[in-house]
C-alpha cells in the first residue's frame, strides 16, 4: 500500500550533508540514500545490519535489483511501478506500509518505508528512502489472525455440536413419541382386560352367580393380565436402572441347564400350537445372575414363539463349545427376518414386526443384550441357515480373577470384581 504526500517545506539538500549523514547514522531505522538512476549513494549501519550488505557492497549499485526486485506474491516487480522510483520521477515522497526488501543471503522480510525525493533547486536528483523491518508486527497480525482463525473454528463446532445435539433432541422426541404411543397402548390392554374381569366378577357375585369354576376362570386371567403388566413395567424400571447405572449382577452358583429349562416352561404356557425342543447336557455349573439370565433367555424364546408359525419347532441348544463359555442357541423355524429389522433388534423400543401386529415395548431385546453384557457375555442374531432366526447367547460358567485383581469375565473383557447384597428387581414373567 502506497501513500503519495505533496512535497512540503524545506527542500532535503537544505540540510547539510555531513549533519544529514550523523543524523542518518544515529537513527535505528534503515536509511539509504538513490542517485536519480536509483544507484545507491549511501547506507546507514542499520541499513547494512537489515539487508545482510555491507556499504562497499552496495555503494554504486542499482539498488531495485538488489533488495526490491521480487513482489510478496514471489512475481517479478517491474522498476517503473516501484514507489521508491515512482518518487524520481513525479518528485511527489511516497509511503508503503507493507511491502518486502531482499537480504544478502537471498531471503526476505517485510518493510514499511517512505521515499523522499532530493533535489537541487527544482531538479530531482535522487531519493532518501527510510524503512523499518515490521516482522514483529505481521507476527503480532498473524497470532491476532491465528487466534480469530481458532475463535471461529470452535464457534463453528460449537454451532455444529448445537446441531447435532438438536437434531439428537428431535429424533428423541420423536422416538419417546413412537415410544408412549405404544407403551400406552401395551400398558392400557392388561389394566383393561383386568378391569374388564374384575367388573364381571362383581356383577355375577351381586348376581349370587358366582360360582367356583367361574371364579377360577377369572381369577386366573386377572393373575395372567397382572403378571403381564408387571413385566412391562419392570422392563421400564430396568431401563431406568441401566442409564442411571444401578442395575445390579448378583453372580451365584447355578445351573444353567435348569435356567433355560425353566426359561421354556414359562413361555410353554402361552406357545400354544409351537413345539418347543431343548437340546441339552444333564447339567452345566455357572456362576451367574440366574434371575437375569433367565430373564434374557424368556425374551429370545418368546420372540421365536411369536415369529413361527403354527406348528412351527423352536430349537433351544445349550452347549459348552468352549472353554469356561456356555452357549444357548434360539432358533425359529419361521419366515425370518429382513437384514435391516436385524440390525435393529437390540436397539432401544426397536420391534419387529409379526403380521400386523408390533408386539411389546421393544425392550425385552434390547435388556437382553444389556444384561448379557453386564455378565461379560454376548448377545447376537443371524439368519438361520434354511430359513428362520437364529439368537446366540455366550456367557462365561465363572468369575477368573486375573495377576492384577480384576475380573475376567470373557475372552478380551475385563471389568473390576463387584459383589452386592442388593436384591435384583424380578421379572414376574420368570417367577
């Protein structure tokens, strides 16, 4: 950036030269004198010490091709549209805030300088060009850049974290929405169905109508309506438990041969044309949470119940293929289900879709694999080879406690040793 400035004033060879060469010479900014073809006719020491060129190096010499030969933008800068020259020819003193001199050893640095035309009487006979190197000013520039640059950077991720975080808010709502949607109306049909039997029970006792076999009957749908109610609801408390963290694994011996085998009793109950076939040793000693796991196992069952058809087999396969792992296998015989229903199962009021109908919350799945996890173990789903679904649970037999003190609860899993009195909230479906 060039200023042009009318000449004002006394003219510069007014001033004596010897004064002018002391003054020049005292002075911290670089000072040095052009004769009309732009040779240098003097240097001032700072001059010397900015440019890395001694006086007799550059005494006589075209000093545009000695330090102002080359623009910032690395392209070539032309002698007639230099300012220093341009001060020559118009006589008008000239002053660049920001432009760049070349050292001796080929490098550069930036200036400001102005460029004052000397003459003798009216005649231009050279320029006294006084410049300073800015560097500290362009770093100070730069770090203010640098550090707007950054101020920026974390507003624009602090505005993209804003909309992600909205986006995440809306697609919550939108799943707690879907969410109480369904959860009112699986929650609405056993507090009806029990209402609705309750009801008939009062009107047939003011009838003097009820008898013992009636009786039976509606009690014993009031205890089924009310054993399903509790196990949405413990669903939800489990839910709760597990993002606040409190969801307790109490490990104690147990069999867990017998944990499926009662597992398939209670959904036997309600499987009504299936065929439920277990495959199983005599026995196989864990060291779990036999409530939880059962729990699990009554999901996966159930959800094979509810995907086969009538008169369709669910095979249940309990097995040790590894050491210190047990493994039960549920498998369906029914339609199957698409890849991108599978990939959804475990996720949190995900449901699969049997006829018209979407059965449950849509959490029994998804605290499957949680509680799975909580034991060190795994919880996956596949296509079964000829057809069907086909759930594979892994769980470790025992506690191993590792050199260091922690527990070791699956191959590549560690987590600290936890022990607990706490009584863990029970499923009414397994009791």
């Amino acid at each position: 950036m060039t200023d042009r400035f009318d000449a004002e004033g006394p003219e510069a060879d007014t001033l004596p030269a010897d004064l002018f060469v002391q003054v020049a010479d005292a002075v911290a900014h670089g000072v040095y004198c052009i004769d009309v073809d732009g040779n240098a006719t003097y240097l001032n020491p700072a001059a010397e010490a900015l440019l890395g060129y001694s006086r007799r190096d550059l005494l006589g010499a075209p000093m545009h091709a000695a330090i102002h030969h080359t623009r910032p933008n690395g392209q070539t800068h032309p002698k007639d549209r230099c300012a220093i020259h341009l001060a020559l020819r118009d006589g008008a003193t000239r002053r660049t805030k920001s432009d760049i001199f070349w050292r001796a050893d080929g490098t550069s640095f930036p200036v400001e300088y102005v460029s004052t035309p000397l003459r003798q009487g009216p005649a231009v006979v050279g320029a006294v060009v006084s410049f300073q190197d800015i560097s500290d000013r362009h770093r100070a520039v730069g770090a203010q850049v640098r550090a707007v640059q950054e101020r920026l950077a974390k507003a624009e991720a602090a505005a993209a974290d804003a909309r992600r975080l909205y986006a995440e808010a809306q697609e919550g709502i939108r799943s707690r929405d879907e969410f109480l949607s369904i959860a009112t109306h699986e929650l609405r049909t056993p507090v009806t169905a029990l209402r609705g039997f309750a009801q008939l029970a009062l009107r047939r006792l003011r009838r003097g109508a009820f008898d013992a076999e009636r009786g039976r009957l509606v009690l014993e749908e009031i205890d089924g309506q009310s054993t399903h109610l509790t196990s949405l609801l413990d669903q939800l408390l489990d839910v709760s438990r597990l993002d606040v963290g409190s969801l307790v694994i109490n490990r104690e011996p147990m069999d867990l041969v017998a944990a499926v085998a009662a597992a398939v009793r209670v959904v036997q109950t309600n499987a009504e044309a299936r065929v439920l076939v277990m495959h199983a040793p005599e026995a196989l000693p864990a060291v779990l949470d036999a409530t939880r796991i059962e729990q699990v196992l009554v999901s996966l069952v159930d959800n094979a119940v509810r995907f086969s058809p009538d008169g369709g087999v669910i095979d249940v396969d309990v097995s040790s293929p590894l050491p210190n792992t047990g493994q039960i296998i549920v498998r369906d015989h029914g339609p199957g289900l698409p890849a991108e229903q599978r990939d959804h199962l475990f996720d949190r009021f995900s449901q699969a879709q049997s006829g018209e109908h979407y059965w449950g919350l849509g959490l029994g799945l998804y605290l499957g694999r949680q509680i799975t996890e909580l034991h060190g173990g795994a919880l996956t789903v596949e296509a079964a080879p000829g057809g069907g679904t086909r759930f594979t649970l892994l769980v470790p037999l025992q506690i191993e406690m590792n050199a260091a003190g922690s527990t070791v609860t699956a191959p590549g899993r560690v987590s600290s040793a936890t022990t607990s009195a706490t009584t863990p909230v029970l499923n009414a479906a397994t009791t």
